[in-house]
C-alpha cells in the first residue's frame, strides 16, 4: 500500500498559484514545499539543484530536519515546481500548514535562548560565590559583599529573564486552580533570590544566587528536551493538515474547469479524477466505469472494476480510467471526515491518561509546602527568631525544588526515543512509551500489516517457464498490482512494445491467431475461473491461470511468539474473508483472530477490550484500521501505512520489519522502569536534604552540590537505557 | 584588589561576548536544520571547481 501515500494527490495549482506564495521582505516570492522522503547530503543537493533548473528560482534551501523546502525566486511556478520535485523522485506537497509549526520553532528557540543566558549566569555566578565557600574565610567583609553584589547583578537577571518558561505556566496552573510542578519551581526562584539580597545586604553568610541560576538551567535542560519530543509529534501531525489543503478540479456545468479546495465541494458538483487520483468525496461514477483501489477504505489489495453510476467512497483511489465523480456529499459527510471524528474520539480517550510525571507533581507539591510550613511552625514554637523560621523555610522549599524530577522523565524519554529511532521505531510522544509498557494484550490487522499487502504469484511450479516470460512480457507494460507481481516473478527481461491497455480487462497485443492477452477470466475465454485472478491467453491455445496470494512478512511469525513470551495475548482482526484469515493466522501462529470485520465493528472491538479494562496495543495500517488505532490505548502504524493511520499511531515503523515491535514495548518496559527509579533517586536526596534543611544546617555550597548531583545522577541513569544490547 | 576587579570585569564581558555569539546564532536561524548541516559538508560544489 506504500505507494499511495500522499502522492495519491495531485493538487493542480495552475489557476491559483498565489495561494501558496508569500511575497519576502527582499520583494521576492516563496514558495515552501513539504518534501518527503529526503535522507541525505545527496537527497539534499539534488532537490536544491533540481529546484534551481526552474525557471524563475534564485535559490532552493532543503531544511532536512523538517522537511520543510524553502523556494525563493521571481514570478515562480508552484506546479511546475513541485512537478520537478516528484519527477526527481520524492513527494511534494505545497506547505500550508505555517501558523502551528512556527509556533512550535518559537518556542524551541526561545527555550534555547532562555537555556544559553542560564548557562552563561551559572558558570559566572559560582565562580563568583563558590570561590567564597571555599576559601572566603581570607575576604574581608567588603570585598565579599561587592562579590555578593556582583554575583546578584548577574543572577537576577538571568533568572528572570530564563525563569520566564517556568513563571509563566505557574501563573497558568494557578490561575486555573490547579498546583503543577511549575508554582513550587518559581516560588523556589523567587525565593531565593530575594533571600539572597536580603543575606547580602544585612551582610549574612548565604546567599543563593548561584543556586538559582543552576536551578533554572538544569530545569531548562528537562525543559528543553521535553519540548523536542512534543515538536516532533507536532512534525508528524503536519502530513495531515497538507492532506487537508488538497486542491481538486471541478468541472462547471458549461465544461470549464476550475481548481477548488475540496473542502468548497458541494452535492452534485462534478470533480474530475484522473488515474493516481484520491476520491475526496463520496460520490457516484457519472461518465463511465473505472478501476478502483480500495485499499485504504476496506483493506483489499487488487483493483476493483467499478461500473457508471457506482458507489465510491471518498479515499479510494482511481488506478483505471480518468473519470468524473458526482459528489453526493460534501468533504466534512463523506467517509475521511467520519473518520477523523473518530479519531478525535479516540484522542479524547487517550487525553485523560495521566503522565506519570504530573502523578508524581500531584503528590508532591501539596507535600512540599506542607513541610516547609511545618518547619516553619517547628522553629516559632521551638522559640527561634522569625528571620530563622522563614530562613530554614526558604530553604525547603529551595533544596525540594523538583530539579531531578524536572529531569527524570524527559532524559528517559529521550534517550529512549532515540534508541528506538535508530532501531527503525518513530515514537511520536513520550507518553506513548509509558502507555506501551503497560499492555496487556496486542491486536493485529492482517493485510499490510502481518502481511506485505502486495499479490505474489503462489503457483509458479505449475506454470511452464515459456508461457511465465510471455506473459510476463505484456505484463512489464503495466502498473497493474498483478502485472507487476506476474513481471516479479518471472524476473527482468524485455517488456512488449505494442501492447495496447483495455480498461477493465486487461492487456493485448497482436492480431488474429497471434493475438495475446492478460486479462481478466472471461476476457480470456476462461471457464470456471475459481480463484484464480488472472489468465494468459495466446492465439486458440488454452488460457493459462496465474493465482496469487498476500504473502506473511518474514518476521510475524517471531515477532507473536516473542510477544508471548513477554506476556502478553495476541489477536487477529480482519476485514478479509475466514478462509484466507485462518491461513494468515495458522502461519502466524496466532489462535485468536476474528475475520470479516468492518471498519467500525474493529473500532467497537478495541472500544469493548478498553471498558473490560485491557490494554491494547493495536497494531494497524489501512484506512479501515484508524479509528481502531486512536481507541486503542497505545498503536502502532508501519511505514507503509495510510497518512491518516500514521496520524492516530503513537509510533510508527520504518521499513518493512515487524520485529521492532518486540524491541520497543522492551524498551518502553525497561524506560518505565528508570523513570521509577529516578523517581525513587529524587525522592532519596530530598529524604537526606529536607532534614538539614529543616534544622538550618544546609549551606548554599551544599545545596549547589547535591542538587547538581541528583541531576547528574538521575540523568546518568537514564543514559543507561542507551547500551542495552540486545535484549 | 583593582587587578581582580578588572580580571573580574573582563571575565563578564567576554563571557557576554560569548552569550551575544550564540544568541545571534540561535536567531539568525544556524540551530534550526542540525541535521541537513551535518550532511550539507558532504556535497561537491561543481560550480565552485
């Protein structure tokens, strides 16, 4: 099914143009494209090369990280652009979707700005005070203010300026009522700053300067790597919303044709659908019949013939003639938008699973402060001054400061993401990984995802090898599934010249007793077809069947007995028929599987598993299996799989292997795992600190060194997750 | 005393120096593609032979 990806459209932008091109503060154009499918230097310099044969282009730039192709030049071309693009092999789609992504780049780059002022005031300001704790005994009282001074001249900028993340959402948090990890970080900073001035100018022994610009720095870097995270899903969010701008064309009543968003389409406007085309609508076939690739709709993999006046349902992709579809409903009542509904459901579902580092905050932040207060009562009714009680207060709240908890959930995450990435899995949130160490049972749709999803010839010992290169002649002609399955089997070699394509039957070449056709069973003059798919017919000889079957990934197998043996139950869902569903299950070796399921029927499945309080992970790839993988508790989509499926999958694989399945709920097991470890490790070094806080024996050396430690600490552990080996 | 506080000045003012750099950097857009950057050394330029 990977071949109908996004390139199923082709968004003809001759009539409008400048809906994709913004005018630069240079008084040229841009144009930006959405590339796919660049990997490397090479990808890189043949796009941007490619680009500036254009007419009118100046200059082409290739942002490999996003994908994101930025054209500038003069009276540009947007079609002829993105023709070029395609034509060097990669997918392009105009970019559109600029407000969302720009706002994540914002955000990222401030959090950096924010990171490198903390960096910079950390370093600064413990040179500054450390050198006191050591050996500031030799100072004398002026020279150790004018330090004090300094250091404070430096950090209380800083921190204001780099504590900006963490004030704002505090300000959020509290204005919506509820206590997040963010109020105690900013009242801890405050704190200590305004602590530390008053140290300074009563000419007191600790001030925090230097700890407050740590603390934000260290914070930041948690801060800043759970940002990547959530920016790369937002990466995989924006194939949709290019789906989403899809331009179609519309045939007017008088037989002009114009080019409109889809979303524009009304009831009974014609949309013209060349071959390749995706149906944007449900509709019905008004001039004649065509062939259909339902794949994404229903999960089947050959072409379905379609008769004028047929039913086709938006997403199904025309493979045979160019046709006109009279729309019957309009984008938001046709099948993809039911299907997006779905999915928000599902999203909805999933959005009230709470991570586990806001269950920690939740515990944790009423604890804090309960405690500092306690210790502040402690001290007053123990008769000590109030300047006392408020110190060793402060200093609770200073020395709690979530800075390891901060760290120990997005260094987990991130160091297992990236060990995933390079196993081949693309784990789009962090909180996917912790909903998949906690299944209990795996689903598996059967066609593209336990199988290739492509025919292969299953008979080929039957057929004599003459009659295979024959056939396969015509068959190199076409782009037919079953003709390239026939042309794989028989291997290279030379493909017909005269063979002339007859739409809905098949191919044929030559004349009277020489005339050879590839076709369908009565085309062929074939009696009792049965199964059989496709006939070779030459001259008056007897047709010739060819079979073929959907073939079981290599590893399926493995990848269900290893499931098993961590654990967990394994199902088949299928919208194909029992017979062909128990042989795919047989091999696979599973004993659960339901076939002849519809779309929703799964989605109700996976909705029942969930009530019963089992959690799934369901495994999917076509149209037909969205809404299943937005119910599921955590899915997973392969590479091949429909955009919309990508979308409602918290990962998605690379390539066609199923084995990093097993790899990735190991490492989300292994990722849960550290993160309660480096829970317990924060929860550790509050247990030793909070009682020298609350007795007044904490320093602010001390308070520097087991902070930072605890960070070191919780971050190497995380680092742990990198080696593994094999597991 | 003097020679420490200068030593102390120049110490902020080439770290500043230093932060300005990377701030500059970060907002003249050389941390947005540090992907593409790292495989961009690996292009010929035909036109610069």
């Amino acid at each position: 099914m990977g071949a109908i990806g996004l390139s199923g459209f082709r968004p003809e932008l001759a009539d409008d143009p400048s809906r994709y091109l913004k005018e630069t503060s240079a008084g040229e154009e841009r144009f930006d494209v959405l590339v796919k499918g660049a990997r490397c230097a090479g990808c890189i310099a043949k796009i941007e090369r490619g680009v500036k044969a254009v007419p009118g282009v100046r200059e082409g730039r290739l942002n490999l990280s996003t994908g994101k192709l930025v054209v500038t030049g003069k009276s540009l071309k947007p079609e002829t652009i993105l023709r070029y693009i395609r034509d060097l092999g990669y997918d392009a789609q105009p970019f559109d979707a600029g407000e969302m992504l720009d706002a994540g780049d914002r955000e990222g780059r401030f959090l950096l700005r924010c990171l490198a002022v903390a960096g910079f005031a950390t370093v600064f300001t413990m040179g500054l005070t450390d050198a006191i704790w050591y050996g500031g005994g030799d100072l004398g009282g002026e020279a150790r203010r004018n330090f004090f001074w300094l250091a404070g001249a430096v950090a209380i900028p800083a921190t204001f300026y780099s504590g900006q993340p963490f004030f704002r959402a505090a300000w959020r948090s509290i204005r919506a009522g509820r206590a997040g990890m963010d109020v105690p970080i900013s009242l801890a900073l405050i704190l200590s700053l305004g602590m530390s001035i008053y140290q300074t100018a009563t000419d007191g022994a600790h001030t925090y300067f230097d700890a407050s610009v740590m603390l934000t720095f260290l914070l930041l870097i948690g801060r800043y790597l759970d940002h990547r995270l959530r920016d790369r899903a937002r990466g995989a969010a924006r194939h949709l919303l290019a789906m989403q701008t899809l331009l179609v064309r519309r045939q007017a009543p008088d037989g002009t044709i114009q080019t409109v968003p889809a979303r524009e389409l009304m009831p009974d406007d014609m949309v013209m659908l060349a071959s390749g085309d995706r149906a944007p609508v449900n509709g019905v076939l008004a001039d004649r019949g065509t062939e259909l690739d339902l794949s994404l709709v229903t999960g089947e993999v050959l072409p379905q013939a379609v008769a004028q006046g047929a039913v086709v349902q938006a997403g199904s992709v025309v493979t045979g003639m160019p046709v006109l579809l009279r729309a019957t409903a309009r984008v938001e009542d046709s099948l993809i938008a039911d299907l997006a509904r779905l999915l928000e459901a599902g999203q909805q579902v999933r959005n009230r699973y709470v991570r586990l580092a806001d269950r920690a905050a939740r515990a944790y932040v009423p604890g804090v402060f309960i405690l500092s207060l306690a210790v502040m009562a402690g001290w007053l009714i123990a008769g000590a001054p109030l300047a006392t009680a408020v110190t060793s207060a402060i200093t609770i709240l200073i020395i709690t400061c979530p800075c390891a908890l901060g760290l120990a959930v997005p260094a987990v995450q991130v160091v297992a993401t990236g060990r995933l990435f390079r196993k081949g899995v693309f784990v789009k949130s962090g909180d996917a990984l912790e909903r998949l160490a906690q299944i209990e049972k795996v689903v598996f749709d059967k066609t593209g995802t336990l199988t290739v999803g492509n025919p292969v010839l299953c008979d080929r010992e039957r057929i004599a090898p003459q009659i295979l290169n024959r056939a396969a002649r015509l068959a190199r002609a076409s782009r037919h599934p079953l003709a390239c399955a026939l042309a794989e089997a028989a291997g290279p070699g030379e493909a017909a010249g005269d063979v002339r394509e007859v739409a809905g039957s098949g191919l044929e070449r030559g004349t009277g007793a020489d005339l050879e056709r590839l076709g369908s069973a009565g085309w062929c003059g074939a009696e009792n077809p049965g199964a059989v798919q496709l006939w070779y017919r030459h001259g008056s000889e007897a047709p010739v069947g060819f079979r073929f079957e959907d073939r079981i990934r290599p590893d399926a197998r493995a990848l269900v007995r290893d499931l098993e043996a961590k654990g967990l139950s394994v199902e088949m869902l299928t919208g194909d028929v029992p017979l062909i569903a128990a042989r795919i299950a047989e091999e696979a070796g599973i004993a659960e599987w339901q076939a002849a399921v519809r779309p929703e029927q799964k989605a109700r499945h996976l909705e029942a598993l969930a009530n019963a309080k089992i959690r799934t992970l369901m495994v999917g790839d076509g149209l037909n299996d969205a809404a299943a993988l937005a119910m599921a508790h955590v899915s997973i989509a392969p590479g091949t799989a429909a955009d919309i499926s990508q979308k409602a999958s918290d990962m998605v694989l690379r390539g066609g292997d199923l084995m990093p399945i097993a790899e990735a709920i190991t490492v989300a097991r292994k990722a849960r795992r550290l993160v309660l470890e480096n829970f317990a490790l924060a929860l550790a070094y509050n247990l030793t600190a909070i009682p020298m806080a609350a007795l007044g024996m904490v320093t602010p050396l001390i308070a520097a060194a087991t902070m930072a430690g605890s960070s070191l600490l919780v971050t190497l552990n995380a680092l742990r997750l990198m080696g593994g080996g094999k597991t | 005393m003097t020679g420490i506080a200068l030593l102390i000045m120049s110490a902020l003012l080439v770290g500043l120096g230093a932060l300005g750099c990377l701030l500059w950097a970060l907002s003249s857009g050389q941390y947005d593609d540090l992907e593409g950057d790292a495989q961009r050394i690996l292009i010929d330029f035909p036109e610069d032979q």
